[in-house]
C-alpha cells in the first residue's frame, strides 16, 4: 500500500508542479497582460481538458469497465460523466449563490474582483476529483493490476491532467495580476489552486487499495468535471 500511495503522490506532485510553473507566468510580465493573452490562455486550456477527458479519462474507464464486466461499460461511463458534471455544477451554483451575496453586501464595485473569486474556487474545486482521478489511476496498480501497459494509463492520465493544470495555474494568476495584486501574491494564489489534488491523490490511492471496482467511475467523473 505504501509503495501505491508514493505512486500516487508522486503522479499529483507532478499535477501540482504544473500548476504551479502555470502561475509562474505571471513573473514574466512586467506590465499587465493584454486581454487577448488571457482569452488564448483560457481556450488552450479548454482545448487540453477535452482533450484529456477523452484520451485520458473516458477512454481508459471504458476499458476498465468492459474488463470488470460487472456492468455495462457504457452504462458505468455515462453515470460517472453525468456524476462528475453536477458535481460541478451544484459547485459552481453554491459558489455563484455566495458571490452574489457578498456582491450585494458591498456593491457593485468588487464586481470583477468577486468573478475571480469564483474562477479561483471553481478551478480548486474541480482539481478534487482529478486528483482523485490521478490518485485511483496509481492505487489500482496494487491490487494485482501491475503490467507496464496499466502503469503507462496511469502516468498517461497524470500527464493529461498536468497539462491542461498548466494554463489553469495562468488562468488564475493573470487576472489577479491584473486586479493589482502583486506578482508574488498572484503567484502564491495561482499555485495554491493546485494544492488540493495531492491530498485528493492519496485519497484516490486509497480508495483503489480496497476497492479497486471505484476506479472507472471515478476516472470517467473527473473527465464530467472538466468538461
């Protein structure tokens, strides 16, 4: 079990690295970025997360519930897409709620400041069930399921997952570079965004040690999450 979870903390740390160095962006700007930037930043990283989704996430869940033969492969991917997205959706709706509450309590002049807000919350809640996804993807190895074909899908889903934290880190950090924090402030947020999908990797980890059938859901939950 340890060797597992060293796996999976390994895998998330990478996830989390990225996300970090996506932040680190911010450093390299000695005005503030031109909007356009932002917009390009934002679809790269919509374009990577569908991506992903698929070639990292639904794909490998198929194939993981077409082995187990437990249920429908179909059946187990559609019911944890659908899972994953309202997840992020009631998220985003509890967040959106508090946000136009606070909005309300102290006027429209934090505005933009309150959008950010909720891009910061709603990029932090939906790295939780990709470190899950990352965490269950490594904790699956221990459980007989070692071959270096089921060690690649693993690394193959860290990677995927990395990639696309890398806007994400920009995504955050930018913008509140552009509000007027400071480049060390917009930083340490940026990457603090990240921070959960460790702790949720070795959660995940832990998860597939004991219940290893978790694992095709909770791959295709996270990719409803992202999309």
């Amino acid at each position: 079990m340890l060797q597992a979870l060293s796996w999976a903390a390994l895998g998330t740390g990478f996830t989390f690295l990225m996300t970090t160095l996506g932040a680190a962006v911010v450093f390299f700007f000695v005005e503030e970025p031109r909007p356009q930037f932002q917009r390009t930043m934002l679809g790269f990283a919509a374009g990577v997360m569908v991506a992903a989704s698929f070639w990292s996430l639904l794909q490998p869940a198929i194939e993981r519930a077409e082995a187990a033969g437990s249920m429908p492969a179909f059946l187990v991917a559609t019911l944890g897409f659908l899972c994953g997205a309202l997840f992020m959706w009631g998220s985003d709706k509890c967040v959106t709620y508090a946000q136009r509450r606070s909005a309300l309590a102290q006027g429209e002049k934090n505005a933009r400041l309150n959008r950010i807000i909720l891009l910061v919350l709603s990029i932090t809640l939906h790295n939780i069930p990709e470190g899950l996804a990352v965490g269950v993807a490594f904790g699956a190895l221990k459980n007989g399921g070692y071959t270096p074909e089921a060690l690649m899908g693993a690394v193959t889903v860290a990677v995927g997952i990395g990639l696309q934290n890398f806007p994400e880190g920009a995504a955050v950090s930018l913008p509140l570079r552009r509000e007027g924090c400071s480049r060390r402030k917009s930083f340490f947020i940026g990457q603090a965004s990240g921070f959960v999908e460790p702790i949720a990797g070795v959660l995940g980890a832990l998860l597939a040690v004991y219940i290893e059938a978790v694992l095709p859901f909770a791959l295709s939950s996270a990719a409803g999450a992202m999309i």
